[in-house]
C-alpha cells in the first residue's frame, strides 16, 4: 500500500494509539463485529458482480427451487480463497500428480471424482474459484457431463453470492480477465511455464521455483488474437501466421476484439 499512494509521513498507528507525532487513522465502523460484517457485505458484492457463466446447457442453471444439491471437491469440507502464488509446478510428480501433469489441468484424481460424479447425477455444476487461469478441456469434454460452469473470484467470504446465482436470484454477468484456454500448451508462453527452482548457496534444489517470461506482449489475448486470429474471429483457417491490418491497426490493437 506504501509502494502505490506513498509515505505521507510520521508513524502508522493502530486504532486507539496514542502520541503527539502519530498519524491517527480513524475507523468507519463502531465495532470490530461491525467492520467484520462490512468485509463480508464486500465479499458478497465482489462475487455477485464478477462471477462469470462459462457454459449453460440443458437448463442446468437456474436451479429448480426446493432442489437438492451435493457437493464435492477438496472445497466441499473446507473451503479458502482462490489466491496463490506464481511458482506453480510444470510437473506434478514433486506433489503426488504424474510428470505429464500441469499444475492448471485437473488431475487424475480430480478427474475420476468428476466422471463419477457425472455417472450418479443427472445434472454437474463445476465452481472454478482459481486466481491462476485453469485448463478448461475438460468443461466441454463428454466423459465428464459438464451441464455448467461458472468462475467466481472468491475472496475470504462470498460463497452467500455464490448460492443465489445458482438459485437465479443474481445473474452471472462478469466478463473473464484472462484467456482460458481448452489447450494451455496452445500458447507459447507455457513453454517458459515450468518447474525451474532456485538453488541455495550450497548449489542444492530449493522448493522455490521462478518462471521465465520471454514473450514480450504475445501473451494471452494479444497472442491468440494473433496466431489464432481466424479462429478468434470465427472464420477462414486458423493455421496462418499472416497478421492482416484493418483500418491501419495491427489485429491485437482493434478494439472490438477485446469486447469478447
């Protein structure tokens, strides 16, 4: 916070501090049970403006009233935030995946669970709650019996916000703001995506890893509206590199393209 609106000066002080030189900043809420609930009061709106339907098919969502629901996953016993860090494995084999598993494709665990879920059920809803831009292959692929899928940014509460889209009572109206692919080895910039781990002093593996980013600004839509313009635009071929102009303006620059 100091980097971005900058040291006014003097110290920063907790509420009810007290000394000549302090800054004093004052609360907006009465209590802490107050603030607590207007932290949550945001959660909830955060949610409820921002979550994006992926796929609605066979009138999936809404969901009836009085319906029933089951929930599973490693959320359905404790939930948290979608928040991680940037040093995710390119090989899963280092946390009980396979080595031909990314850390952003479901694994096979995950996998299993869903077909099975998918074979019990008449109807699947997948909540994606990743700050990190998940592999969707497997929302559209029929092993699995997606009916729908939504996206949500959850912070520390939310999940209020999350029940009343499924019930239909808040429409699902963000827009995603990353590209996500079915392929994520589609774009270049997953072949700098990988487990390189730091080193000590001693020349020995850390379990910190770092990422190479050599894409200059080819990277999400701005790479896919290029090298996949055609597909992007749903025409002609996909397979040219030819970047054609309209209006002077390189493809990735034409505004309309980033109203998708």
């Amino acid at each position: 916070m100091t980097i971005f609106f900058g040291e006014v000066g003097g110290n920063q002080v907790s509420e009810g501090s007290s000394g000549g030189s302090a800054i004093y900043y004052a609360s907006d809420y009465a209590s802490a049970d107050e603030r607590t609930a207007a932290s949550a009061a945001i959660s909830d709106r955060i949610v409820a403006e921002g979550t994006v339907l992926l796929k609605n098919e066979n009138s999936a969502l809404p969901l009836s009233a009085g319906a029933k629901v089951s929930v599973f996953g490693i959320a359905a016993k404790e939930s948290g935030t979608g928040a991680e860090g940037n040093d995710l494995p390119y090989d899963m084999s280092r946390y009980g995946g396979s080595a031909d598993e990314h850390y952003l494709e479901l694994n096979s665990n995950e996998k299993d669970l869903l077909a099975a879920v998918s074979a019990q059920f008449e109807t699947v809803v997948v909540l994606i709650d990743s700050a990190n831009a998940m592999q969707l292959d497997f929302v559209n692929d029929p092993a699995y019996g997606v009916d729908a899928c939504l996206w949500y940014a959850r912070p520390a509460s939310g999940l209020g916000s999350v029940a009343k889209i499924l019930a239909g009572q808040i429409s699902p109206s963000g827009r995603l703001p990353d590209i996500y692919a079915a392929d994520n080895l589609s774009a270049p910039a997953m072949q700098n995506f990988g487990d390189f781990r730091y080193v000590d002093g001693s020349g020995n593996l850390t379990g910190y890893s770092y990422i190479n980013y050599a894409e200059g600004i080819y990277v999400g839509c701005k790479y896919y509206e290029t090298r996949y313009e055609d597909a992007v635009l749903g025409r002609f071929s996909a397979g040219g590199l030819q970047l054609r102009r309209r209006g002077g303006l390189p493809l990735w620059l034409r505004p309309e393209l980033h109203r998708l």
